[in-house]
C-alpha cells in the first residue's frame, strides 16, 4: 500500500464533537513485515491522524492488514481485509467481557457527548442502571441500587461515590434542573462510568486470563 493510493481527506465521525465531516489526513505512519529481517507472513499497521474542521480535536486511526485476512469480492478477485479502529478518542470498548447491552448503551452514549450533553448524560445514567441490574440489584430507584450493589461488596467506596455522580447529573439532564452542565462534566461522568465497567468486568477478566497463563507456566516448570 503506498502513500499515493491514500485518500487526503476522508469522512470520518468525530468523536470529539459528534460531526460526521470530511476530515483532513494530518500524519501517518506504517509499518509492518517489510520492516522486519525476518517474517513468517505479510502484515501492516498504519496509523492516520485525522483533524476535525469543526472542533480542531484530532482522531487517531488504526488499520491492520494482514495476508491471512482474505475478502473475496464478487469480480473473483481478491484484497486484503483490513480492520480499522479509532484508537484515540476513546468510543468503544475493547472487550468480549462487557455484557453486549451495556458495551452497547456505553457506545450510544459516548456517541451523543457532543452533540446533546443532556442525552449524553441520560445515557451514561441509563449504562449505570443497567450495569448494577447486570449485577443483581432489584431495588427500584438508581439511588437504593448504588447501594444495595456497594452493600454487596461489589463497588467500592470510590466507585460508589462516582456512581453518585452520575446519578445526580443524570436526573438533572433528565429533569431539566437548574444545574449548569459543561463538557467537562459530561468528560469526567463518561470516564467514570468507564472505570465502572473496567472494575466490573474488565480487570476480573484480564486477570483470570492472566491467572490461566500463570499456572500453565508453573505446570510447565514442574
Ligand atoms: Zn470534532
């Protein structure tokens, strides 16, 4: 793939704002199996720095090709697959772990953080819900499921002080309360409840993955 087969500019959503607009390439970066002495097989990671025209914040683009990832088109002939991903900012979640509903209502949320803070909120409130309903709580407001889930031992004090957060902001934005909200608000209640689904679900994961590892090592060695 060389530079000159790259389109300038692309239509790509900003996660930033929430526009979806022509985007100007500002850098890029590759490299892959060509680089390296020696390479079993044919692989490429570009990076694209995309800059925003409405926010000024810039996108940061991942695409990764490789020769195991045939897609054959219908004309017989066939290219690599490629997968892209927006590594930065930060609008989705990388992992199988996160129940789908609430990776989903997580997604949807961030997806509004720039275009309707007080939608953006209501959405991070709702991904709250519906995480502590993941986790078995069955009282009726947001407030007494905080709390019957921290009762439980399974947030702690920190996280249950963050989910308070988010709770206040959320029934404001919904109940249009004289509370002035600004992005930075929305930023910190998103990266809580980020934290939220790591505490959950994430880290418990990596670690019994990593634990798996562990004893296949000390089997190994015995
Ligand atoms: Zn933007």
């Amino acid at each position: 793939m060389k530079n000159a087969d790259l389109k300038e500019e692309e239509i790509i959503k900003c996660f930033h704002c929430g526009n979806e607009t022509p985007m100007k390439k500002v850098g890029e970066y590759s490299w892959g199996s060509r680089d390296l002495d020696y390479s079993e097989f044919d692989f490429l990671f570009q990076y694209e720095l995309f800059a925003c025209p409405v926010c000024h914040k810039v996108t940061l683009r991942q695409t990764y090709s490789d020769e195991s990832m045939i897609n054959y088109h219908t004309n017989d002939q066939f290219n690599f697959y490629d997968e892209q991903n927006i590594l930065f900012p930060l609008s989705s979640i990388e992992s199988n772990f996160v129940p789908q509903k609430i990776k989903a209502a997580y997604e949807a949320a961030l997806k509004t953080k720039g275009i309707d803070k007080n939608i953006c909120l209501m959405a991070l409130r709702r991904t709250l819900e519906l995480m502590l309903k993941d986790q078995g709580a069955t009282k009726w407001g947001l407030k007494d499921k905080i709390e019957e889930v921290a009762a439980r031992g399974l947030l702690p004090d920190t996280l249950k002080e963050a989910s308070s957060f988010a709770k206040v902001l959320g029934d404001t934005a919904a109940h249009d309360k004289e509370l002035e909200i600004d992005s930075y608000d929305i930023e910190s209640i998103a990266e809580f409840i980020r934290y939220i689904i790591e505490y959950l679900y994430i880290i418990p994961s990596k670690i019994s993955a990593y634990k798996k590892v562990l004893d296949g090592k000390s089997h190994e060695s015995e």
